[in-house]
C-alpha cells in the first residue's frame, strides 16, 4: 500500500469515523447513566469466577475494533467496580471522583500534551493550580509544587529535599554514604507506612525513621519527640526532618502543626506534613482551626483524588523553598535545554521538581473541577462529612451492642459490634465476619483497622453522596448481622 | 438544608443531569472533530500573552459551572497544543494518542478504582495487561509487572530492586551507608537522564552511575564496560548492575543486549535494560531482530506512551524474580492486610510492587488500545516509521545542503543544514533559529540535540499519522529557511 496515499493509509485513527463518533456518544450516555444510577445497586460485588476466566488468554494480533473493546469492558469490566463511587463506600480513604472529572480526564487525554515542560497551554494550567493550592494552604509565592500521582510522590518528593538540603554533604552526587552522620526522620507511630517506602527508596533505611509515641487522641507526643531527638543527636545522629501528619489513616488525627513548627525552627529541622487526608480540609469551617500552622511548613504532601474527589490520579507536594526544591531533581539535559523561543521555551519545566520527566495533563480534572464547584462547595462536602461522622458517632454510642474504639477524628469513625460477656479474641471474629458480610451483601464498604489490638470497622466519610440514612442503614444492618453472629460466632477466614 | 432529603441536596454531582450529559456529548463532538482535523492546522504555535494572561487571578470560591469550565478550557487550553497530535510533530519522543485510548481514559475515571490492590475487574485488567506484555517480551509466566507513570518511574523500580538484591546488606531498613562497599551502576554516556535521576534518588549518587563510552554506532562499548568493571572491583568498589539501552534518546541506537547478558551473567550483575523508546518495537518485523536478548533481562523499563500512542502516562516495568521484587517494595500494613473475601481479597495487590499506594486505573487504556487494534498493527505502526526514518534519511543524503550528523537508528534521524564554507559555530546559529522557524511558522517539530559538538534537528518519528509527504514538506521547508538563513546569519536566543 503506498504510504502516500490518504485513502486506505492505515493509522491509529478510526477507518470509519462516524462509527467511532456514535460509539464516542454511547459510551458517554452509558457513563453517565452508571454514575447516575450508582446508588441503586450493590456498593460491591465479587467478581464471578467466568468472569474472571475471561481475563485470561493471550492479546489479540489482529484488531478486534473499537466496538468489541467497549463491549468487553462493559461486560466484563464495568459491572465489577471497586464501590468507591457509592454513596455508603467508607473503606480505606479514597474519593468518588465526578461526572465533571472524568470528562476532564477524557479532554487531558484527547490533547495529550507532556507536562514535563515547554511551552504550551496546558503547563498554564497547571502552573494555575499549584497557585491556588499555595494560595489556599497559606504558602507564599515564591514557593513551587508539582501535582503528582498521589500521596505517597508527593511525600517522596518532600522527603527527598529534605535529605538533600540535610544530609550536610553532596548526597545528589556523593549518595547518601557521604553524610557525615547516619540522618533522622521523625513521625509519628501512626504515620502513614508510605513515609517508610520513602526513606527505604532514598537510601537512609526504614530504621532513620524515629516511630514518636502518641497521645490518647492519637496526636504526636511533642516531648517524647524532644527527647528522642536530644538522644540521637547524643548518639551521634543526625536529625533532619520531622513529619507532621494532617489525619492519620486510621483515626484522622491532625498533629499539632504549630508545635511542631516551633519545634522544628528550634532544631533547624525541616519540618514536612503529610496532609494526604487532611489538608483540604482547610476549605472546611469546622476543620480548619485544626490545620494551623500547615502554613509554616517546608513541605506539605495532598491529595486531590480523596477529600476533593478529583479522578485517580491527583496529588501534590508545596516545597517552601523552590531552589531546593528544583536543585533535588533538575538534571536538564542537552536534549532537553531550555529556551527562549519555539516549543521547548519558557521557564515552566514541571520535569525539574519531581521523579517523572513524562506527565500527564492531571491537571485539568483540577482545574476544571475547581472552576465547575467552586472551593467553598468542596468545603461544604468536607464539612459535611465531619458532621456525618458525629452523626454516626451518636448512633453508636446510642446502642449498647456497637462501641466507639477511637475518638473520631475528622471523618473517621472507628468501632465494633461489642455485645457484651465476649472476650476481645471472640469479638475480634465477629466483627471480621461482619465487615465481610456487609460488603458481600452489598450494603456498605467500610474498611477495618486495629486499635489497640481491637479489631473494629473503620468508616472513612470521604464521600460526597453519602446521606445521614445512609450511617442509619449501615448501623440497621452491623446490628442485625451483629445479632445472627453473635449468636455462632463463625470465623471469617 | 436537611441532608436527608433526597431533593435539594448538594453533591458534586450534576444539579441538572440532561444539562451535563448534553454538555459531554458536545466534548465528544469537539473532540472527535479536534483530532480528526488536526493535520489543517498548525504544528504548534505559542500562546498569545492575552491568552497566558487569563490563567492568572484566584480559585473561584463559587461555582461557575461545568458548562463555563469547559468554555474556558475550550477558548484558552485546546487552540494551543503541545503539538504531538499532529502528523509533523517528531520532538523529544511522544507519541500521537489516540481517539480510543482517550475514551478508555475517559470510561477509566468514571470507574474510578483504585488500583493499589482489592478485589475488583480493574485489577484483573492490569494483570492481563502485563501479561501481554511479559509474553511480548519473552519473559517468563513467573515474572512480576507493575504499570507506572512512565520510562522514569520504571526506571527507578528496576534500579531499586537492583540496588536491594546487590547491596550485601538489608537496605531497606538500614540505609545504603550498611553496603560493605560503595555501590556502582554502569550504562553508556548515552544513556538516559532519568537513571542518573534514580540512583540518586536511591541514595547511590550520581558518581555511582559509571558512564561507559560508545562506538561509532552510539552503542555501548562492551570492552570498556569491562575493563571499568574489573578496574571497580580492584579498587574495592561493588558493582552490582548494567543498564542496557534500547534506543538511546539522542540516536536511537540499540545496546548488544545479548552481549550485555553474557557480561551480567559472567559477573554476577543485575540486567536491567531501560527500553522506554525501543523495548515495543519488537512487535515490528524490522526491529525485532537488534533487541534480542532482552527477554534475558533481570528487569526492563518499557513505555506504551510513546510508540504505542497509548495516552499519558502508561509505562511497565517487568522484573523476572518476583520476589525480590516484592520485596522491595512491599509494606502491607495493617490496615491493608490482604484476606480471601470482600473487598481486600485476592491475590492482586500491585501497591507491593512499586512507589504508589493509590493507583489509577491506566490499565484500562491499554487493554481496549490493545483490543482495538490488536499488536500487529501497532508493530506495523512502528515498522513503518523506521521505514519513515530511512526515508528522510535519503532525502538528507540526497541534498548537498545537508548533513546527516549520526547514524539512524531506530526512528530517529539527526541531520543539519549545512551550505558549506561555515565553521560549526555559524552552523549552529543557523540551525537553531531553523528549527524555532519550523516551528513557529507552524511546519513541523523536530527538536534537537547536540552530536559530537555539532547542533543538529533531530527528527524522532513515533507518529502513527506521518505519511511521506510530511517528510517531503519538513525537507522542502528546512531548504527554504535555511537558505534565507544563510543569507544572513541572525542568531536565536
């Protein structure tokens, strides 16, 4: 076939456009008619074992066409969600996403641009976005950020500044061996396990994170973490960082930021804040006066894709100070030297603050989003959730079968199916069985946790289509299930 | 407002459903219409200052409405590109997307899921996904894979579980400073940017990174590779990988991967083989033959975004010892523990494998892209443009203004205008404003590089839209402003 030829040139593009344009249209109508309609099914199901089967088998050599992929994904792919999407989905900490999102995210994929650098419209909005994320932690403008794919970048990223600028040797050049004394990071025992990933990727092993006990409310021991620091630089050490965290993944506690500040300009430590969960919740009325002093860190670590519920992924790290930030991971190559002019010119080179050189235009479902809600709206969801989770507080301790086994913080409402004349060992099956009876029945999705060496629900209200009768269904049904199985208290596996 | 009342409540769902699906059918219309009519418009043009301008000002607090959102986007985002939707876009190294990976991006998010782990379709997704891509490569059943953001990320993965299994020392929890001795890493001067970025945010630094010289034909020097490796060893060092290139990103030259297994297997030394531009290209019948030996890796970084036209971002990193891999990266805490029924059931928990908790559902793009298309028209693709390369390269050759300044490998073809009696300083000031006039008239975009001191274009054709006649214009256009330029040597900032 000759290549010069339009007519019968084969491409990736549709041989038949107005057939794709019409499938284009169906999917949509499907689309939208499953968000629609979420709330009227199951929040989850198992995948059935024939449909399971149908994802084995080698890739296909020759074109199915665009059609019969549609087909497949809606038959095999569609009807088995995760459940994040419906209103009584509380499991782990994770958002919807939105109708407008995931319009968003087709449009990004449409244009397509590489948000590594250069000069076009796309870096604009991102570089809009990270301004209004300054704007609304509180950080000045001459600080930087970088919208990655979630948490556990954006706190590797804040983590890494802060071993370069503390490491007191070369460590971009030398490694980490050329410190002059083996270096310190301090959080808390119940900071998120993705901070350990991130110091055992940068080298300094998972034993430079100093684990700090924490309070009955489940906040950092600020004196137990003057005292550790002190021992290890006693011993030698080098402290560099402590980690705030802004709602802890299991109760949603938010350190005392501001303590921490004062700690931390006191040690000459950076001071970094894993905000995943919490730190949008700036927008919200009711939380806001808990995140003070988020405004003072070096680095904040959030996520876009949990309490604001932008499409997976969104994330983002705010570094105070942008030339360390920039002097931890610009390399700039020949090939890819800056100028003035052309495609490759401009001083938006998104590549420079961050691991990845690709990247996507995760930008727009943010910027798309803020502009369809407003920020207020976001705050009113988040507020909104936090009231839930009192609402369902006060639904437990209204029961004499259910028990509170953490206070709630934020959104996050931890407790257990507790009858009474059971050991813990006994509980600990009967509530096991119950979370697994729940999802499987389709009729909520909470998560579980250990505290204490209790096991209990975890219910994580990051949600913007839960209603109050949902909390009430979700207590009707641990109640009933609770009922049958304390009556033979079967072991879930 | 009572939250229980089904009416009236606020969400960030659609307050008028027909309104918003009748705005998504118009996205898909102007979307369809956009790629389909992207050859009549420019390559790349850059964005007015009024139109930079409106990207600055405050998030809203209000919400303005998903119509308006997406009228901003529509005036201000889509008329300025990055260009590489377009037949004449051959900069850095991207691929075009396509209509269908665009969707799939888009019936993604509405889904939604979170691909950290869990029971659900999406994860059985993923895992079909990389086991096509484990086949396509020759890797073994027993292999592990993880999708990622892209060549970086992969990069890092493969470098980390490198790094873990040859340090001589627990790592992960004591730091790289508890290796016996310093380690070290050897790829060619060619090789990408991004593993100097991964050693030295593994803690190795860059001076782990031995840059080993090439051949003429810009592959790696097997002789020497060896003789830095025995004179390492001498001076007390440990040497504990090679990465092989797979299309080096200035020339597109291919490693002897065979050789570089040999050596790996001989010394003791992980095999990694960063493929992010060349790796695919063993679906092409022309290609197939210069990567053997890759399916002998310890890892491979591959990129589905580039010359598989997959949407950013969609990277794999295959790893053949599965547990090492795991590893090093998983954590599982608590919370996460991994059961048998419900939710957290099952086997898939992809978070183990790599720097991500929370993970978007970018498989899905390339099962429908795969199903659509199936791999032998995507080798045909990339067959084609080699061709395409060779091509150019004659037209170059065939012209006495110009100048081939590297031999072509791959895709890419690196050339420049040279009318003879100017020294390379003068060459260089012509060249660069060429290829800014190139695109800023709107022609085409290569970009360019540096080859043994002398500026060049670099034409890289991962383009499933590129006909000949598009290499006929780039050639015509590059004689006409050349010969202007020439005339008078105006040099570009």
């Amino acid at each position: 076939m000759d290549q010069d030829t339009e007519s019968g040139f084969e491409s990736l593009d549709p041989q038949d456009w107005p057939a794709m344009r019409a499938l284009a249209h169906r999917m949509v109508d499907d689309a939208l008619t499953y968000i629609e309609t979420v709330r009227d099914r199951p929040v989850w199901q198992s995948v059935p074992p024939e449909i399971a089967a149908s994802f084995e088998g080698p890739a296909p050599r020759a074109p199915e066409g665009a059609l019969a992929a549609y087909e497949a994904f809606a038959a095999h792919v569609l009807p088995y969600p995760m459940g994040n999407l419906h209103p009584r989905f509380w499991a782990w900490y994770m958002g919807n996403g939105t109708v407008g999102g995931a319009l968003a995210e087709f449009l990004a994929a449409v244009m397509n641009p590489n948000l590594g650098g250069g000069s076009h419209a796309a870096n604009l909005v991102e570089a809009q976005v990270i301004t209004w994320l300054k704007d609304m932690l509180g950080f000045p403008a001459s600080a930087s950020g970088l919208l990655v794919s979630g948490g556990s970048m954006a706190n590797l990223v804040g983590l890494t500044v802060a071993r370069n600028v503390g490491a007191g040797a070369d460590v971009r050049h030398q490694g980490v061996a050329a410190a002059p004394r083996p270096m310190t990071v301090y959080g808390s025992v119940e900071v998120h396990s993705c901070n350990q990933k991130a110091l055992e990727l940068l080298g300094l092993g998972s034993q430079a994170l100093r684990r700090v006990p924490v309070q009955d409310d489940y906040t950092i021991d600020l004196a137990a973490l003057q005292r550790m620091i002190d021992a290890d630089r006693a011993a030698g050490l080098q402290p560099i960082c402590v980690i705030g965290t802004a709602g802890t993944v299991n109760t949603g506690a938010i350190d005392d930021l501001n303590a921490l500040a004062d700690l931390c300009t006191r040690e000459g430590l950076w001071f970094h804040v894993d905000g995943a969960i919490g730190a949008v919740a700036v927008l919200a009325d009711n939380v806001r006066h808990q995140l003070r002093g988020i405004e003072r860190a070096d680095s904040v670590a959030l996520d876009l894709h949990k309490w604001m519920h932008i499409p997976f992924e969104a994330g983002c790290v705010l570094v105070r100070d942008e030339p360390a930030h920039r002097n931890s991971f610009s390399l700039t190559p020949e090939y890819l030297e800056h100028g003035t002019r052309g495609l490759a010119g401009g001083n938006l080179w998104f590549s420079d603050y961050g691991v990845q050189l690709s990247r996507q235009f995760r930008a727009l479902k943010v910027w798309m989003s803020i502009k369809e809600h407003g920020l207020d709206r976001f705050g009113r969801m988040i507020a909104r959730n936090v009231e839930q989770a009192h609402y369902l507080g006060g639904l437990i301790v209204a029961q004499p079968q259910l028990e509170l086994t953490a206070p709630i913080g934020l959104d996050i409402v931890c407790f257990r199916y507790n009858p009474g004349g059971l050991d813990d060992a006994a509980l600990d099956a009967i509530n096991r069985e119950l979370l697994l009876q729940l999802q499987e029945q389709g009729i909520a999705a909470p998560s579980y946790t250990t505290i204490r060496n209790k096991y209990c629900l975890r219910v994580a209200i990051a949600n913007h289509r839960s209603q109050r009768s949902d909390f009430d269904a979700l207590i009707e049904a641990v109640l009933r299930i609770g009922a049958l199985l304390s009556g033979s208290t079967s072991v879930a596996s």
